[in-house]
C-alpha cells in the first residue's frame, strides 16, 4: 500500500514534474500561459468552496449524498493537501474546511458497499466516477485518516477494480443492467466509447493503490484490452501493429465504437461531449497513476485513433475551449465539464493546441462562475451531479499542471483556428457536414429531428445561438438532402454545400473559406432568422447585456430585456404575470427568480406563491419567488413545446406596479409580454419584449458579423436576441472587414432558373428545383476573375457556363485573375487550378495577363486562335485521383519507425510516408468503387518490394483487381534511408 503525504505530493509538484509520467513540453516554446491556467483553477477551486459550503449537513456531520455532493471533497482535498489554501477567497477557515472533509470521507468510506456499507457504490453506471474521485481525495489528506478509513478507502479502490474486472464488460446488474458490451462493438446512433472508458477507469484506483502485484497486473491487463476497443474504428482499422503497453494493437482491438469518420453519437445524434469522454476517463484514472507515482498506462495516452477524434473536435471548436453541439440543446455551455479533457490532453499529452483550448476556457470559467447563479461551475441546463463532478474534475486538472514542471505552452488562437480548419462530411448516418476555417465555424445537419444550418462568425461561443437554425425554418423534415464537402487539396478550395427538399420548396447552404456563408431559398414562411446571445457576463467578450446593430443611416443599441429591469408606466395591479409568445429553444420556459417592481425598484413579489400554467416537479412556480438565485421555476416537460406557458403572481391586494425583473434560464423566453389584472381573469399588456428596429437590406451585428439580404421587401428587423431577415438569397459575413453596404448594393450574378452569389469572389451556384439545369449561363458583372469552365467576356462583364443537377448547389473558387484589356468575346476555358486555354475573338487578338498566387504570365493570342498556358507546379486541383485527401491506416498511434500514410495522399510533394518495420498503408477510398490504375512516386534511395492489395470490406484483401474499397502499399524490408512514398495515386 502506498500511503501519499502531502509533502509527497508537493515534492512531485516542485521537482520537475514527473519525468517520464507526462509528456514533456517543447524545447523550443513559446512563452507559457500555463502558469496562469493553474492560477485560474486554483483561485475557481476556492470561489466554488463558497457552493460546497452549502452543501453542509451538520445533521449527518457531512456533505450531502443527494446527486453525490460529497464528491467536493477531492477538491477541498487539493487546496488543503497543496497548502496553498486562502480561506478569505473561499469564505472559510481552513480548519474548518480540514475537519468536515475528512469528516465526510470516514462516513461516506464507511457508507460504501465495497466497504460493508449499504448506503453507495457498486454501481459501474453511476458510482464509479464518483469512487475515483473520493478515493484520491483520501489518498490525498491520508495522513489525517484514521487507520479504520483508511482501510475502508483502500478497501473501495481495490472491490471497484475486482468487480469491474469480474464483469468483463457484460451487464452491472447493480446498474440495472447497464454494461458496456463494447468489445462487440456498437457506433450506430449510441457509442460505447463512453461506457468501455468507465470501465478501463474503475481499474485505476486499484492498479496504483494495490500492494497486490498478481491483481494489479491481472487488472492492468484488462485496462489495457478495453480502453484499445473503446475508440476502435472497424475492421480496416484493426491490423494496426504499434505497440502498446507491450501488446500490439492487432491482437487486442476486436470493436467497432466509431463512426469511419472519426466521429461518435449518443442518443441517435453527433455529440462532441461523449466523444470528450475518451479523454475524460483516461484523465480521471491518470491522476491516480500520477500521484501514486507509478507508471500511466499506455493505453491512456496512445488510445487508437486519439489523434484523429481530436481533429474532429478541433473542427467544431469554439473561441472558448468549448466544442460547438450540433445536434443537442444540452450540455450548452457546461464550462465545468470541458475542463479536464483539455487539461489531460495538454498538460499530459503534451498538446499545444489542446492547451490553446485549455486557455481559452479558463479565461471564461472567472466570470462565469461569478455569473448568477453565482459560485457554480455548470449552468444553463446542467444536470445537478454534474456539479460536484466539475467540482472534482477542475481540482484533477489543477493537479496535471502542478505535476508538470513547465505547462505546455499554447499555440496562438490564429494559429489553433488555421490548424484546425477543414471540412468534413461525417456521412449520411451521421448527418453532419462541418467547415471549419480561420474565420468562422459553419455546418449543415441533415439528420432527421436536428436539422439546422449552423453558423458561427469569430468562432464566437456567445453571437449566435446555435442551438437555433441558421436563417433555416426551426422543425423541418426535408423530404431529401444533398451534401457535399469540398476540401483544398482534392477541390482547390475548403467549402461545403447543402441542398434541402422542404416543405414543398428548397433551401440551400454554402459555406466559404474565408468565413462567410450563403443562404437561398424558394421561400420557405419563418426562414431568414438569426437568434443572438445577449446575457450581461462581465469579462466575457459580447456580453455586456446589449447588441449594437449598424444599418443605413444610423446605429441601435437594444438592451437584454431578458435580464435587465422591464418597466412600464405605473398601474395598479393584484397579478402580475410572464406570458410566453415564443421560447428561445425546445426546452421551453425557466426562471430563476420573478420579481414585480414598484415605483422604487422594490420587489413586491417576494415570498408570494405564484401559480403557472405548468412546472417541472423539481422546479415548481414557488422557486421564482422563495428568495433563492438557485432555485427555478420551469414548465413541465410535456409542455416545453407550448408557446404561451406562463408564470403569475398575486400580490395579495391591488398595488401599484412599474415593473418586472425576470432572472432567465438557458430556456428562456424569446418573446414574451408581461400583463396585469386587478381581479385574474381579464388581463392588460404592460409591455411587449423584445424592442425591434428595422433595416433596409444590410446589418452590421457588434462589428462582428453582417448580414445582407438580397431579393424578397429588403426589409431586416432586429432585436437584441434575433435578427430576421426573410429573403430568397442571405449573404453572413464574419468580423467587421466586409463593406456591407457595398456587398449589399452590388449586381449579383444572374442565371435563369439559378440562386447565384458571388460573396468573397466565390461563385455560390444553386439549383432549388427538381429538375436538372443544363449549360445554364451564368452572368458576372466581373472582368477579372475566372472559374473553372468556360466564359466569355463581355463589355460589362463574364459568361461563365454551368451545368447542376436537380436539387444541388456548388461552389467555385477563383482560379486566376486577368490583368490587362483584352477584347470583348475573348473566350477562356479554366480546366484545372493550373491549365487554362485562351481564345481569342475571330477578328481581333487577345493580349491577356494571367495570374495564380505569385505566379504570372502575359498570353498573346492572335484572331481566332487559341494558346493553352500550364502554370508550374503541384498539386492540380480538382483532381480525379480516387486517393488524395483520403482517409488512411494505420491512424494513430503509429507503429515504430512509420511517418502517418496521409502524407502519402496529400498530394503535397514535399512530404512522404516512411513504411517503417511494419511496411503497410491502407487508403479508404470511402466507397467500392472502380479501379482503373495506381501510381505509386517514390523518393530517392533503394525502393524495397513491395505489392499492392485490395480488399471491398476491409477485411479480407487479395491482389488488386477492377473494383476496391480499400488499396493497401505492402513494403518489405524496408529500412532507414531507402526510398519513401511521396505519392499513392488511384484512378
């Protein structure tokens, strides 16, 4: 047994880390921010010991039980075991903070079943989480254990990991019936990437805290089977020979727990948080591994397609460290619950971006735990357990950085967003097509029950709501869909498109690189809206209670009435009530607190028993008046769909009133007015919210996003937390850069039976029919510009030639600009991002400069002749190459010696795959497809033999023949300094 004083762990903490236990940071780093990450969670830790405080019961001498609020106790831990505590922060005498802790381990110890109590644990589903946080916790102020705790506590450690081990991922019947099942492999609408994590982390207290060499090693054993197949992909994923804790990853992975895009869903949708779990659990085990001072398992920080998963949460981050939720309206800002796998993935896995991530977090957590309800680390929604839980898991990352000896340094926010951008269509089952680009974040959900266009200009985590549709129609079922994502190594440019069948019409979505999205439509009723945040959260950018719109000839700043006083002319009134005309979100309506003002601002409402037209039995319509900021009033949740839920309050007698002040819930009222009555029954407005202004085809939202309406009235009405603008074309453009008014009176393109926009200089081309447009010609008022295809120049402009199928949109990128005058009906034919032909006219010559990049040349081009120009140079976009930009194996981690196969499929000549010892790629060419010729280009040096393969399924492969899923590069013998693969080419 290895007991932890609490000079141990200062001792690790000040010496340099733990060598070899967490990965070291860079050499060559930029100045660390770490420091100050550590200094935010420790100054949190003590303002969130105010809620802990709270929880007190003196009649049990300990923490509450109810949704495990005894688990503050490791964070209580850290601050006493760190002695760095300051007890004017916290609101409480050290000693007093030592005495009810302890007090609460020796109970809840003895109160545990794998401890012969009755009262919690042995439940995998629920009580495993909340195990390895109270058994560091002991380990942490062991000293202070009596020997008869203490044994409990070990006694809790090594029952959790035998009972886990014992089940072998099969039901806990404790949990009615909840078990992993996940080495038999499920990523259809409910992972168990999640579920095999809890298992693989229950083991951990028990493997670093046992004296007992023959379990621990039985039990490492197992962690390291399950938390292998918890982030498996399927089967052309499993021949992956990198080793891991002495095991090859062949021989242990079995499951299939992901999406072949590397994504995950829970409850039939994409959701961000679950996939966080693969790096939530390994984090909540590390720690115990950390502070015992034993070796972190491999298997924790080398989790099979790790890499990639995060690439995938890159792609929907935000400026707050917070994944955007496509596809859920919970777990919506739960700032709390994203800090620890941020924190493991920097502070243990060394990842610059993910500390980048980590900083931009802890600089909303301050002002969002000082955000009423004030002292809590999860709001808006949150389920209660989730509190303690963030209680604990902030005090673990807290523990990661003082474990280091340097924080990882991050990378700069323009650098994390320019390392992150791409696009991906994570495929019809998932029904997530995602942009992300320096400027913005951008997706279309297509799947059924969550369709929405989703848009985030700056990244800005409190602009747009996106749990809100994007200019789309909230609830539409489309009748089909049509995706497509464009990416710049295969296509020239980084771009998607969305087409929507809905509602006897069209609607259709592109997404620009430089941030900027399109929206048209056939006219489809509630379409153009753009819903807003608007809470005041002091030092978080955005939210100072107000938005700021520019518009022609003038400005507006509207107030948030949703959190600010509501007043209107004195009246005399006995009931005063919030009559709901629109909810923000499906959640329907909640409240903190109702307060009626008098002509003094005093509440009149405090202590009255108001009545509402339903609540939520955990949050009944007393909660708004009772006094308590925690306390909330919300609708049942059979009634969350109803517009015109409200809330009254009988003041007991007729009084004057001049005003309300409602404390909102993230399902807050999105329109609604406030009404009076002397006698209950017949009912006066008092006041409409929210104020509106209106503008005339541009808007300017806080110099950080515009929108330009073209076609339908013109007209644009805002308020602070929506701006609808109903028209049949909407331009977004990201930041303050864009002349709105320029954008907004300019000629766009025209095209019979065509939606056209040339924003940012991409063409956005649209056909919103059923039937297919063919050689359609498509006018541009730009004589500089040329796309891919034909076009013609005119006087005033361009013809450019397009042909779109029914129901699908593109987008085209410029490819070069002219310079010079050559003459009307100079014709140019764009096949590729590097060969252009010109012709000129059949009676005059064309003298034309043409210009890509740095790169330039002037075409002289007698009457009637043609001149083909080749810009020198790779790569050629778009390409008919079957493999570049595609998916390939082995993922990560990667076996010994090998450089990561995508090099050989990026199409970037500078780069290569070095085969390695274990000498096999595999390219997915995402579906079975035809296969007329591969080409392999190597660099210099000796090439080894080498074969090719194919296989339809990923399973079985055999020589290549006409038609393949998936191309494997088999070298042998290959060994340091012989040739590398620069290109794999397939067509």
């Amino acid at each position: 047994m290895i007991a932890l004083s609490r000079r141990r762990l200062l001792a690790l903490a000040g010496i340099g880390g733990l060598t070899g236990a967490v990965a070291p940071a860079p050499a060559t780093a930029a100045p660390a921010r770490g420091g100050a990450v550590a200094a935010t969670y420790r100054e949190l830790l003590h303002l969130h010991t105010r809620w802990v405080e709270e929880q007190w019961d003196p009649a049990i001498n300990a923490y509450r039980a109810a949704d495990f609020r005894f688990a503050v106790v490791l964070g209580n831990a850290v601050l006493l075991g760190m002695k760095d505590y300051d007890s004017r922060l916290a609101g409480v005498a050290a000693a007093t903070l030592r005495t009810r802790t302890v007090a609460t381990i020796k109970r809840y110890a003895a109160a545990n079943r794998f401890a012969g109590g009755t009262e919690w644990g042995r439940r995998l589903s629920a009580d495993s989480t909340i195990e390895l946080y109270f058994v560091l916790a002991a380990r942490l102020l062991w000293t202070d254990l009596d020997p008869a705790t203490q044994g409990n506590v070990q006694r809790i450690a090594e029952g959790l990991a035998a009972y886990a081990y014992q089940l072998n991922a099969g039901d806990d019947p404790a949990s009615d019936d909840w078990g992993p099942h996940g080495t038999d492999g499920e990523w259809r609408g409910d992972t168990k990437l999640a579920e095999m994590g809890v298992l693989a982390q229950s083991l951990a207290p028990g493997i670093a805290w046992t004296a007992d060499a023959g379990s621990a090693a039985a039990w490492r054993a197992r962690l390291r089977f399950w938390a292998t197949n918890a982030s498996a992909l399927p089967e052309a994923d499993r021949a992956n020979p990198a080793v891991v804790d002495g095991e090859r990853i062949d021989r242990l992975s079995s499951a299939h727990n992901l999406h072949d895009t590397f994504i995950v869903e829970k409850n039939k949708s994409a959701d961000p948080q679950h996939q966080a779990e693969l790096w939530r659990t390994a984090g909540r085990a590390a720690i115990h591994f950390l502070v015992a001072g034993r070796r972190v398992p491999e298997a924790l920080t080398r989790q099979p397609n790790g890499e990639q998963l995060w690439r995938t949460l890159r792609l929907l981050a935000s400026d707050a460290g917070e994944p955007v939720q496509p596809m859920a309206a919970d777990r919506y800002h739960l700032y709390g619950r994203d800090v620890l796998p941020l924190a493991f993935l920097a502070q243990v896995l060394g990842d610059r971006d993910a500390a980048r991530a980590e900083a931009d977090l802890a600089e909303r957590l301050l002002p969002y735990v000082r955000f009423a309800p004030a002292y809590r680390l999860t709001k808006f929604g949150g389920e209660e357990k989730h509190e303690p839980e963030a209680r604990a898991e902030l005090a673990v990352a807290y523990l990661f950085h003082k474990l280091r000896a340097t924080p990882v340094p991050p990378v700069t926010r323009e650098q994390f967003f320019r390392r992150a951008a791409g696009t991906r269509d994570f495929g019809g089952d998932v029904g997530l097509i995602a942009h992300q680009s320096p400027a913005a974040f951008a997706a279309a959900v297509t799947k059924p029950g969550f369709v929405a266009f989703l848009w985030q200009p700056n990244h800005d985590n409190w602009l747009v709501d996106t749990r809100v549709p994007a200019f789309l129609p909230a609830d539409v079922t489309p009748a089909s869909h049509w995706t497509k994502a464009y990416q710049s190594n295969r296509d020239g440019v980084d771009a998607t498109a969305t087409v929507l069948a809905v509602n006897g019409g069209y609607a259709g979505f592109t997404t620009l690189p430089t941030g900027t999205v399109v929206y048209a439509s056939t006219g489809l009723p509630g379409e153009g809206g753009l819903a807003l945040f608007t809470l005041a959260m002091p030092g978080v950018p955005g939210l100072g209670g107000a938005r700021t719109f520019t518009f022609a000839g003038g400005r507006a700043e509207l107030p948030d009435e949703m959190i600010g006083d509501i007043t209107f002319a004195p009246r005399k009134a006995r009931f005063v009530r919030m009559l709901g005309r629109e909810p923000a979100t499906s959640d329907g309506y909640a409240l903190w607190s109702f307060a009626v003002l008098d002509v003094a601002g005093a509440d009149l409402a405090q202590g009255a028993m108001p009545t509402a037209s339903s609540s939520d039995p955990w949050s009944p319509s007393r909660h708004a008046t009772d006094g308590n900021p925690r306390t909330r009033w919300a609708v049942a949740p059979e009634e969350r769909g109803r517009a015109d839920s409200w809330i009254a309050v009988d003041l007991g007698s007729a009084v004057q009133v001049a005003g309300v002040r409602i404390a909102w819930d993230a399902a807050y009222g999105k329109r609604f007015a406030i009404q009076t009555s002397t006698d209950g029954t017949t009912w006066t407005d008092a006041a409409e919210v929210p104020q509106t202004r209106t503008a005339a085809r541009w808007v300017g939202i806080d110099g950080r996003a515009g929108i330009v309406a073209h076609g339908g009235d013109g007209r644009i009405t805002v308020t602070a937390a929506e701006v609808r603008a109903p028209a049949p074309l909407i331009e977004g453009y990201a930041g303050g850069r864009t002349d709105l008014a320029r954008a907004a009176a300019r000629a766009l393109p025209v095209a019979r039976g065509l939606s056209v926009s040339d924003a940012d200089g991409h063409l956005s081309v649209f056909n919103l029919s059923a039937a297919p447009a063919r050689d359609v010609t498509v006018r541009l008022s730009t004589r500089r510009t040329l796309y891919r295809g034909e076009q013609v120049l005119t006087k005033r402009g361009m013809e450019w030639t397009v042909s779109l199928e029914a129901g699908t949109a593109r987008v085209e990128p410029p490819r070069f600009t002219l310079a010079g005058a050559p003459p009307p009906g100079t014709r140019f034919l764009v096949r590729d991002s590097h060969h252009v032909t010109v012709t000129a006219p059949a009676k005059r010559r064309a003298v034309v400069t043409l210009r890509r990049g740095s790169w330039s040349q002037t075409v002289r081009v007698p009457a009637g002749k043609s001149r083909g120009v080749a810009v020198p140079g790779a790569p050629v976009t778009p390409t008919a190459d079957l493999a570049r930009g595609r998916t390939t194996f082995p993922t990560s981690p990667l076996p010994a010696g090998m450089t990561s196969p995508e090099r050989a499929v990026d199409g970037d000549p500078a780069t290569s795959w070095r085969p390695g010892a274990a000498g096999r790629m595999v390219v997915d060419l995402g579906t079975v497809t035809a296969v007329a010729k591969v080409r392999l280009t190597w660099t210099r040096g000796r090439r080894r033999p080498h074969r090719l393969e194919a296989s339809v399924d990923g399973r079985v492969y055999g020589p290549l023949g006409a038609r393949a899923r998936y191309v494997a590069v088999v070298v042998e013998g290959w060994r340091p300094g012989d040739a590398e693969l620069v290109h794999l080419t397939i067509t």
